[in-house]
C-alpha cells in the first residue's frame, strides 16, 4: 500500500487519515515537486496529482498537509542554522572580548604600577633642596633618554640570515601589538562590539606615527584569509602597485618578502607615498598563521631602496595579521595597521588626515575586514546581481572605476601624463596622455575606442575646501540631483566619442540637463557603505539642434561613503560612460568627486535622510524649495572636495576639449559651490539642535494625508498619538519599521514614496522609486489579488492583503505576512492615491 496507518493492526476510523506513511517514491516526487512550488494552489495540488500517477491514492488534503510541513521543517532548519551560525559568531566573539579584557587588565596593573612609581619619584625629588640635585636629575634623564635612542644592535646584513633576524624581532613586535600592551589601544569613535559588528576595532593613543587595530570573525579559511589580505591591490583602493622584488623560504617553514609599495593620494594637494617593506609569512607553534611587515631602513640594516621621483617615502611600523582557525569553521583575525606617513610634507591644512588613526582604520584596516565579510557571504551563498552578474565581476568593475579615477586625480608621468599649459588661471589643472594604452592595458588597442581615432585622453581636475557641509549628505545630493551640476551635452559627448568621432567639440552649459535619470541598481557590499548601479540618461527635452544624442546614454557608478555606518569617512562618486551591453572587456573612463573630511571627530549628523533640495517627492512645482539644516558637529566641519573630469579627444581638435573640459570643470566647481551653500547649516539656527528631516510643503502635506486617511479608514492611529506636528508627522513615517508605500492611481501606477523601510524592501532610492511600477513588484498571485481588491479599495476605503510576495528592483523576492492598502484622501476628500503598508517583511 502507498498509504498506510500509523500503527498496524488499528483500523479505527480515528486513526484513518490522521497518520501517513509515505513511499520513497512518493516522497522523492513530492520533493521535487516542492523545489519547484513550494506553496500550491488547491488548484495546482490536484494538477500535481493528475499529473504524477504515483500520488493518485493520496488525498488532495494529505498532500496540502505534507507540503505544510516541509515548509515548516524548511524554516525550522534554517532557523536552527542561523542560531548555529549566530551561536559561533558569538562565541569567537566572546573569546575576543575575554582577551580583550586580560589585556585591558594588564595595562591596568601596568599603569598602576607607573602610577606607585611616578608617585615614589616626586617623593623623591621634593626631598632634594639644593639645584645640584634637580641637575643631576635632568642629567640622568637626558642620559637615560639618549641611551633609548641610541640603537642598542649594529646593521644587520643584507643576506638571508640578516633578513630572518629582522623578520624575527618584526614578528615580536608586532605580536605584541596585536595581543599585548606595546601600544595603548583605545575603542574607535563610534564602533560597538556586538554580534552585528564588523569586530572590535580600536586606534592608537599616544604613539609615533598612526596605527589601528581590528579583532574580528570572517568565515574563510586561514590560507584563504591571508592570500586575499597579502594582495592588496584587490580590497585596498588607495593601493597602486605591489611589486615582490625578492622572496625565498626560511629553514623553519616561513617566507621572507622584499615588496614595494605605492599609494595614491587622495587628493591633488598633496604627494603619493610608497614603502620599501620586508614581509614575512609563517606559522606558530598554536597553528596559528602570521603575516606581518614592516619598513626597511637605515635603524634596522637590510637592503635599501632609492627614492623614487614624486612619491615620499612613508614608514610601517611593525604591523600585520595574526590568523588562528576558528571552532566550526573560519578563522580569527587580528589586523595591526602601524604607520608614519610623513605629515610635514603635506600642507597644514590636510595633515589631520596623514595624523588621524581614525582615517588608517577606516581606509585600510576596516577596509581588509569588510572585504573579507563579502568574500565570505559571497562564498556561502550562490547569488547573482543586476544584469545577471557574478558579484565576482560586478566588484571587479568598481575596482576599476576606483583605480581610474586615483589615475586621473594622481596624473604619474609613468602612465603617459604630462601637463598642459594653462589658460591664465590655474584653478582648473589640465593633464593629457596620449599613449592611454599605458593606462588600460594592450586590450584597449584593440577596442573600438580611441587609439582608432588618433588621440589621447584628457583630465580636468580641481580641489576646493569646503566648510560646514558633511561629505556624505553632499555626495548623496549630486547622486540623486545631477541636473544640479551637469551638463547632458558634455555627457553625450563622452559617451559618443568611445566610438565615434564628433562632429564638433560641445559647450559647456551647466543646467543644461535636458533628460531625467534612472538608478538602476547592481550590487551593494555587505553594510551598504558602498553601491555600485547603472545610471540611465533620458535625453528626451533637448533641442533637436542642440541635442548630440537623441537616444539614452548610460552611465556605470560607484557611490560610496553616504550610508550611516560610514559616517566620518570619505564619501565618493564615481561614473563612467558605458554601452547598454556593459561587456567584462569594455574601456573605462571614470570621471567624479571625493569629499574627505579633514577632522578625525565623527559626524553628528545622520545621512539616511530624505534629501531634495527641489522638492521631496516631486509632486509640486518644482521650483519649490526647502533648506535642510545639519546641525551639531557639522557647523566646524572641514572637508576637501577633489573634482577630476575626463575626456577623449583627436589631436586635431585638442585645444578645444581642452576649453571645454575648463570651462565645465569651472562650472561644476560653482555649481557644487551653491548645492555646498544650501545645504551647510545656519549660522543663525544653529543653537536650535538638531532638525527633522528635510522635506517641501507637499511631503508634509502627503504625510498628513497618509496618517489622516488610515485613521478615517481603519479607525486607528497609523502612528503614535503624539504626532502632531507636520514634521514630526513625516519624520516618524519615515521611520516607521513597515514598509510604506504610495502609489499613483493611473493606469499604470508607479510609487510616487516610500519610507525608508520601504526603500529598503525595494531596494532602490527616491529618485529611482517613481520608475519602479506597482505590477513589477507583485507575483502573480499578487497581481491578481490587488486586481480582485482595488474595487472594495476605492469603494470601502481599505483592504486586507493576504501575506505574499514581492520583487524588489534588483529581483530579490521578500516575503511579508500581511499588508494593507487604503485609498489616501486630500483636504477635498478626493482620492489622492492609494498606500500600503507591509508588515514583517524579508528577503527570501
């Protein structure tokens, strides 16, 4: 029999039906079945058994009853590996936090025992009366100082055995650092230990030089760890090159590594550094595996490394990272970033960032662990991006669109730059280069780019400080509001000359956006401090005579630095022309802005928020606009803003892109100048504290609609009673933890907003929102469920939505367990549009 009772030999008719025993090949079938549907209709559970004979003596109400439970057991299995994979995290965590604590203890008894002693000392000298004493005094001390600088070992030689002694005594150093009290370590600005964290990182106090210490959990293999942090060309991108001049194994199973190094420089104020560094690999007696490195100079012996012409030469202290497998599987990291960056070779003005520990711990070491956090989910999931993309490839293009525009901003003369003549002013610094095949390899040759045409490449570039303006509040404003600074010509332009070339060389017009724009997203990394998407320019306004490119154009980007968690660090935008095919191979030319904060304080201010300075949600008049206010620590903010534009160009007609590119640059200068106004704090409000979000007349207005229409519909309050105020109103939806929605009551309805939840669960931004389509985020079941309820919708007020599923902008389904909609009501009592609000939602 296929189906059986529970118990032999009891034939009752209460045991009937209420116990099933399964064949294997039922269950293999049903199995399979369940891949492929999980949650069937009653309509396609009796097709099921129609269309699998083997089923046929199965009750319809059995097989619902089954397909329950292997939900259940489903969720039950990945909840109980959550809690595994949570229980582990916690653990090494734990561990952590213990050693943290032994060394925390130590360097109290430490500095408890200098304490007794310095305590002895002044003791001692108010006994001493007479000015022979006190001179004898500071005599011992000079002495005793110079004795410490004085180095206590001659050179060492430069042959192998010279190279282990320096590995060995850069192996005791460092480990000191990573486990002991060499250095005094103290908990970073803004950084919480816990189980969501990036791990436990704290920044030196009181040291020469910089230095950052991070403790974390990755979950990849100790080899795996220390292959992926050794190159560092792939997770550091202020890293230009690492060349192993020499390396060779050592009698106890170690490596020894002669590399040098070359960094960019964040900005054109200043020079790139590079080290001459030993690197040394081995592993200890625990199994655990080390890599640390340091500089070779004249103190320490070994090889030297002459200078080489515009980089200054910076030195590593002892650092590196100490691996150890963890239970379970993983590994525990210790990262040790200890550097003298040579501030006095900067202007006065930028050397906080050469003397902030707090910019080396979110530049390089907070960049090695969230590089491996994304590793690592990428590793344990199989996940395919935009455009049904590899992450693998996807972050490969954001490497390159960082590396380019570091290539534009530095201007080596190695990769074929040289500098062109100015104009009578140099705010705006022009270089051209015309052999760019030094710059995108011998692939570019054979592109259908510009070699053909006989040209080069040419960069515009300018930088400008800016006062009272958070960097990511600004980035995020000339992301979503690029008709603010841009021209659609100069784009055209660009986009065009890869593949042809232009009749005539454009003028600049800023304002000149005759189109709007898509963001098409493509990937983020794990905590979203960075996003890489797809720009789509529509140039559908644009004089036929003005206009080069009648067609949409479209821009490849990389956004980084505007989320919360990045608060307090560089925040960039970067783009580069691109086909609609975005092939592996196409040529980039990466064009954008850096704004680096110059104060090592973290940012007060919250960059999550609502940001137009047009209009909020584009339902008025454009021309209405609103000031937004940041407050706090932003009113003493300083910030280096680093411009860097790109072109193509034929020799012929070089002079005129060179004017072009000046006049742009200039434009977008005077244009970031007044966005950098409007949104700098008052002087005036300035001692009001903090304020809501920023948002028009309408915004409000729709906010009090929403929360007005719920209440008349339902006969609750949407929000907190204490809502009162039109901003608060806003401010509160905006926070709410549903996601809530608007949408148009067209024939084809778009959402016109969405909260912040909302965003989230749509995975998109404001700007892209009102191009996103209520039929593209619902399944078919949910499809035809609003179909079946928009009448009762626009005829009762409201309606209940059973739970479902849907389909954010990148094609991630997310669940939720029940929704509403209700129609949303103006001061008329028309219906305005209709909002949901979707509860307990989450990706599948």
């Amino acid at each position: 029999m296929a189906v059986t009772s529970g118990k032999e030999g009891k034939s009752s008719s209460m045991d009937q039906g209420k116990y099933v025993r399964y064949t294997a090949e039922q269950v293999e079938a049903l199995e399979r079945l369940y891949h492929d549907c999980p949650k069937p209709s009653s309509i396609r559970r009796q097709q099921l058994i129609r269309e699998c004979p083997i089923l046929s003596n199965i009750e319809p109400k059995q097989i619902k009853v089954w397909f329950q439970n292997r939900r259940c057991r489903e969720k039950q299995r990945k909840e109980a590996s959550r809690l595994q994979a949570v229980n582990r995290k916690l653990s090494a965590m734990n561990k952590l936090l213990m050693e943290e604590n032994d060394r925390l203890q130590k360097q109290v008894s430490q500095l408890v025992y200098e304490n007794g002693y310095f305590r002895q000392q002044l003791q001692n000298a108010s006994i001493a009366t007479t000015d022979t004493s006190c001179e004898s005094v500071v005599t011992s001390v000079k002495h005793q100082q110079q004795n410490h600088l004085t180095p206590r070992d001659p050179p060492r030689d430069t042959s192998p055995a010279g190279l282990l002694s320096i590995a060995e005594e850069t192996l005791t150093e460092f480990l000191s650092k990573a486990k002991g009290n060499a250095v005094e370590w103290i908990q970073m600005p803004g950084m919480k230990p816990g189980p969501d964290a990036i791990g436990i990182v704290t920044i030196s106090h009181g040291c020469t030089g910089v230095a950052a210490r991070a403790c974390s959990l990755v979950g990849i293999e100790p080899t795996k760890v220390a292959d992926i942090l050794k190159d560092r060309t792939s997770w550091l991108r202020d890293c230009r090159s690492v060349d192993i001049l020499t390396a060779f194994s050592t009698g106890n199973g170690g490596t020894i590594e002669l590399l040098y190094m070359q960094m960019y420089a964040p900005t054109t104020l200043a020079s790139a550094r590079d080290f001459w560094t030993l690197r040394y690999t081995s592993v200890l007696e625990d199994g655990s595996l080390v890599v640390c490195e340091r500089s070779l100079t004249g103190t320490q012996g070994g090889p030297s490394m002459p200078a080489v012409q515009h980089f200054v030469r910076a030195e590593m202290q002892p650092s590196g990272y100490l691996i150890r497998p963890c239970e379970g599987g993983g590994s525990l990291i210790h990262i040790v970033d200890h550097m003298d960056l040579e501030p006095w070779s900067v202007p006065e003005v930028l050397r906080p960032l050469y003397e902030s520990s707090t910019v080396l711990a979110q530049k390089v070491t907070m960049a090695a662990l969230r590089h491996l956090r994304q590793i690592a989910q990428e590793v344990s999931s199989d996940v395919v991006l935009g455009w049904g993309r590899q992450p693998a490839a996807l972050r490969t293009f954001s490497q390159r669109l960082c590396k380019g525009f570091n290539e534009a901003v530095n201007g080596f003369t190695d990769d074929g730059w040289s500098l062109m003549g100015n104009d009578g002013m140099d705010d705006v610094t022009i270089l051209i280069n015309s052999s760019p095949s030094k710059l995108f390899g011998p692939q570019f040759a054979s592109s259908d780019g510009l070699p053909a045409l006989g040209g080069g490449i040419l960069c515009a570039k300018a930088s400008m400080l800016l006062q009272n303006v958070p960097p990511a509040l600004l980035v995020r404003f000339l992301r979503e509001h690029r008709s603010e600074w841009a021209d659609s010509n100069i784009d055209a332009y660009s986009a065009t000359s890869w593949k042809a070339s232009p009749c005539t060389v454009p003028s600049s017009r800023i304002g000149g956006f005759g189109g709007g724009q898509v963001i098409l997203p493509l990937a983020h990394t794990v905590e979203h401090e960075e996003f890489l998407e797809v720009i789509k320019l529509e140039n559908n306004s644009l004089p036929q005579e003005e206009a080069i490119l009648s067609r949409d154009m479209f821009l490849l980007q990389l956004c980084s630095g505007i989320d919360e968690n990045a608060v307090g660090a560089c925040a960039e935008l970067v783009f580069a022309p691109i086909d609609a095919s975005l092939a592996d191979s196409s040529p980039l030319l990466p064009s954008g802005f850096r704004v680096i904060p110059l104060d090592s304080g973290i940012d007060g201010s919250s960059p999550n928020r609502t940001l137009d300075l047009a209009s909020a949600l584009e339902i008025g008049s454009a021309g209405t606009r609103s000031s937004v206010d940041y407050c706090g620590n932003s009113s003493n903010l300083r910030s280096v803003l680093t411009i860097a534009f790109q072109f193509t160009f034929e020799n012929h007609l070089r002079e005129s892109v060179a004017s072009m590119a000046r006049q742009y640059v200039r434009g977008v200068v005077a244009s970031v100048q007044r966005v950098a106004m409007a949104l700098a704090p008052s002087r005036l409000g300035s001692h009001l504290g903090p304020r809501l979000p920023p948002g028009t007349p309408e915004a409000l207005t729709l906010a009090r609609w929403v929360c007005q229409s719920y209440r008349f519909h339902l006969g609750v309050d949407l929000l907190r009673p204490n809502s009162e105020v039109n901003e608060s109103v806003l401010k509160t939806l905006w926070h709410h933890s549903d996601a809530i929605m608007c949408c148009s009551l067209k024939s084809l309805p778009v959402f016109t907003f969405a909260n912040q939840a909302g965003l989230d669960m749509l995975e998109t931004t404001l700007v892209a929102l009102q191009d996103i389509s209520l039929e593209k985020i619902l399944d078919d079941n949910g499809r035809k469920s609003f179909c079946s309820d928009i009448a009762q919708i626009m005829q009762q007020g409201y309606a209940y939505l059973p739970a479902g599923v849907c389909v954010s902008s990148m094609g991630r389904p997310a669940s939720y367990d029940r929704a509403i909609a209700w129609k949303v009501l103006n001061d008329e009592e028309n219906a305005h549009c209709i909002a949901f609000m979707f509860m307990n939602w989450s990706f599948m």
